[in-house]
C-alpha cells in the first residue's frame, strides 16, 4: 500500500475482510469450474465489489473523523493565530476542497467558521472576565483589526463586543 500511496493504510483482520476472501475463493473456484457458471460468477463478482466498496467507506469514513479531530484540535489550539485553509488541508494531508467538503460534511459549518466561533467564544470569556480593551481582545483572539473583530462579533453574537460586555456586566 506504499507504493499505492497509502503511508497510513492499516489493513485489521475484521468480519469484512473475511467475508470479501471468502466470496473471492468462491468466485475462483466458480471460475476454473467445469460447466456453465457465468452467471453465478457475475453474482459473486458484484456481491465482491459491493464488499469492497462497504469496506472502504467504513475507512473513508474513520478516516474523516481523524481528519477533522486533528484540525479540531489545531484550530482550538492556535485560534489566536492567522490560520488559512491551505495550512489546515496541509496538516491533514488533503486538498483544501476535499477538505472542506469533509469538515462541512461531519460539523455542519465550514472550517473558517468554526475558527470563527472559537474566537467570538473565547472573546466572550475575556469580555466578561477581563478589562481589557475591545481591541486588546481582539487582538488575543486573533483579529488585527478592531472593527473587523467587532463585525464579527456582531454577526455571530448579534451585539458589539462593548454592548455585549456592558449586558453581561451589569448582570453580575
């Protein structure tokens, strides 16, 4: 699986497995039969490639859960830095499209999006808990710009960080 490509290919003994030998040995010994077997041949063959097919996307899928853990995990990490798409399909070894279209596929939100949250969800805790400047917030949440944090912030909050604080403060 090396030359193939597959560096982390791990091929488990499981019931799967088992089954596609056992319908790969019926359908030689169908084959090198005597007699007319064509038709039960084609069966098998399908009844293979089906096996096969639901083996690997049992993989693809355990695949993509490992892929979006170790992003997951990155991003949680380093939200307070200027993450791209490129360097996150780069650290799980896939295209950017592919990439997306897994994260979106499992979470439900795109991956920039998600960074998004985690930075409007840290900055809630700052806001609340700090007297730290709007900015200064920002900034540790990883936006350079103050406006561009407040707009952010509006979009996913549906108030300024500076309303946002004022409401929570005079709660508590």
């Amino acid at each position: 699986m090396q030359r193939l490509r597959f560096p982390d290919y791990i091929c488990k003994k499981t019931k799967n497995i088992d089954n596609i030998k056992r319908i790969f040995d019926m359908i030689y010994t169908s084959a090198k039969g005597s007699g007319s077997m064509d038709e039960k041949c084609s069966l098998l063959v399908y009844e293979y490639i089906m096996a096969v097919r639901n083996l690997l996307l049992l993989n693809e899928d355990n695949s993509a859960n490992s892929v979006i853990k170790n992003a997951i995990k990155y991003i949680d990490k380093n939200f307070n830095k200027d993450i791209s798409l490129q360097e996150l399909s780069e650290l799980c070894g896939i295209s950017k499209q592919h990439f997306c279209r897994v994260f979106k596929k499992k979470l439900g939100i795109r991956p920039l999006e998600y960074l998004a949250r985690k930075r409007i969800s840290e900055a809630k805790v700052l806001l609340i808990n700090t007297d730290k400047s709007i900015y200064e917030i920002g900034k540790e949440t990883g936006y350079n710009a103050a406006n561009y944090f407040g707009i952010v912030f509006k979009k996913y909050e549906g108030i300024s960080p500076g309303e946002y604080r004022k409401i929570k403060n005079t709660r508590n």
